[in-house]
C-alpha cells in the first residue's frame, strides 16, 4: 500500500489536534524529576523505513526515555547472545502484572519473564557482555545512539532523582541474584539499568529506533546496521507481549501493533516493513503508559490502516 507523505501528516496533524488536549492521567511521581515535567508538552512523530519524518507538537523536546530503554538493551543482549539465551537466562513471556511486580518473579521461581519488564531489563542490563561497569554502559549508551541516531545523553539531573530513590529495584535485583538470574553484581546491575532510564530523547529520535526495528535493524536515517535482521521479528513480538504491560492485551486487541511505553510519558509503536509511530506527553494512566500517547499513536495507526491482525476481505 503506498501512502503519500501529505496522507501521513495529514494522520499526525488529525491525532494530535484532536488529542493535545485531552485531559485525564497524572505525571509518574515517584520519580521526583519526572513529578515535575511540563504536563501540557505533547509531541508526535512518523519515521519511515525510507527515511522520511513527519511530526506534530514539542516533536523537538527531550524527555526521558525510562522504560522504553529496555527495548535497546534486549537488542544488545540478543546480538550478544542470540534467541535461545534470552528465553533461558531471562523469559520471554508476558507477566500480567506491573512492571515492577515482585509477585510476578514469586509465581515463576523469581525468573523474571520478560526483558519489558524492570526485573527483566535489570536481568538484560547484567548479560551485555562487558569488562567492567563503565564498559557495560558505554555499549548501551552506545545502543541507543546507534537505534536513535541521535547522540544520546544521560540527564545527570534525572539520573540522580532516580539513583537516590530506586530502592525497590535494587531489592528486586538482589532477588534476581540470589535466584542465579542475575550475571554481574547487584549494585553494578542496577546503577547501569537505572543510568539507561534516565537518558533524553525526542519523539523524533524514538520513531527512528523504531523505523530501524521495523526496517530489519538497519537505521533508515544513518543507514548504520544496528540490530541482527533475524532478531527483529522477536523483538517485536515481545513488544507485543509486554511493552505496555498490564495492558498490552487490551493494546493488541484494539489497536494491533507491537509497542512499548515508558512513565517518561513516551510510547513506541512499530508496523514492521513500514514505519514507526512515536508520541510523548507526561500524564499517565495508572498502569503507566501515556494517556494522549497512547490515543495519537492509535490514531495515526488507524487512520493509515495500520493493524497486524487486520483481515482483509476478497472483494
Ligand atoms: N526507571 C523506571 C523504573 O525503573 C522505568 C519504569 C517505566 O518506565 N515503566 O521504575
């Protein structure tokens, strides 16, 4: 199906006018930084596998990238170990549960089921191949430059909100390590997953690490080989799994693409071989995701006619 470029933000300026201003939801708090972002900020963006980028709103505005991190570092960790690995070391299964659920690891002998989640992506973080801790975030620092093609950065200042306050995490890293899912120490674990949370990004630059999934792990903007073409495919599906979480059933059943959100207040949608749909606005509902995220990005899905599961008649 071939859709010309005025169709395109034709879609993103439709979603985002009619939903900028919806109201309902609440910045994450229990991170302090994240407590205090602009509520009213909405950005929207469209990047193709061809390279063409569309966007509506604060499209040039960083924000945290939280949560949506973990599909960088699953990335890496799949070039670094391969599909069987991750099923074994990690899970690759949906949890049903919060993404912070110590009762999800209790119900599965404290394997933590999937990389989306924070007890998998801490798992994930301690299986990137490194020789010491600043080696290990060097190389998903650099992950998510090369899926963005932007020069990522760490915000000191978040990092710092979320480092001084992230003590659920660690506890749920000890667990991990007393469980044997855990492959560096604790502490080294942690710190590193929690510096990958607290890196900025724009919309534009998450449509483009999706629009490199959805091209087979080539960066359409840098053109750069980033993930293995093979990997591609399961990275999406887990996306499909997990990536929003306690509700990524309803997400599948409504709208149909793989997608993944962060209490940044940013969300990633991927229609693989095509393009990706990324929004950003702070107020969250309470499982998490972003509530004028979550209604943009449908919205350009389902005007462009975007579902996987669609079924289209003979006629
Ligand atoms: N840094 C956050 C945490 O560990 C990320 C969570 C999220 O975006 N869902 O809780």
């Amino acid at each position: 199906m071939y859709l010309s470029p005025e169709q395109i933000q034709n879609a993103i300026n439709t979603a985002y006018t009619n939903h900028a201003k919806e109201t309902g939801g609440a910045n994450a708090d229990y991170i302090p930084f994240l407590k205090n972002v602009d509520s009213n900020l909405c950005g929207l963006s469209v990047v193709t596998v061809d390279g063409q980028v569309f966007s509506a709103g604060d499209a040039d505005t960083p924000f945290a990238i939280e949560s949506i991190s973990k599909v960088c570092t699953l990335a890496l960790a799949m070039n670094d170990w391969g599909q069987q690995a991750i099923m074994d070391k990690i899970g690759v299964d949906a949890t049903g549960m919060p993404f912070n659920s110590v009762m999800a690891l209790e119900l599965h002998g404290d394997k933590p089921m999937s990389p989306l989640v924070n007890a998998g992506a801490i798992s994930a973080a301690s299986l990137i191949k490194a020789d010491s801790r600043e080696h290990r975030w060097s190389r998903i620092l650099q992950m998510q430059s090369d899926l963005t093609g932007t020069d990522i950065q760490i915000s000191d200042e978040l990092n710092e909100s979320e480092q001084t306050t992230n003590f659920h995490n660690r506890a749920i890293a000890w667990l991990l390590y007393a469980a044997g899912y855990l492959y560096c120490e604790p502490d080294e674990a942690v710190d590193v997953y929690t510096r990958q949370c607290s890196t900025l990004l724009t919309t534009k630059a998450l449509a483009t690490m999706g629009a490199t999934i959805a091209a087979g792990g080539i960066n359409p903007i840098t053109n750069k080989d980033v993930i293995k073409e093979a990997y591609c495919a399961s990275i999406l599906a887990e996306m499909t799994m997990e990536g929003m979480y306690d509700t990524a059933g309803d997400w599948a059943f409504t709208v149909g693409l793989p997608a993944k959100s962060g209490v940044g207040g940013g969300i990633l949608a991927v229609v693989p071989g095509v393009m990706a749909i990324a929004g950003f606005s702070p107020p969250l509902d309470p499982i998490g995701n972003s509530v004028r995220g979550q209604k943009m990005v449908a919205s350009v899905a389902q005007t462009l006619g975007f579902n996987l599961y669609q079924c289209a008649r003979k006629r």
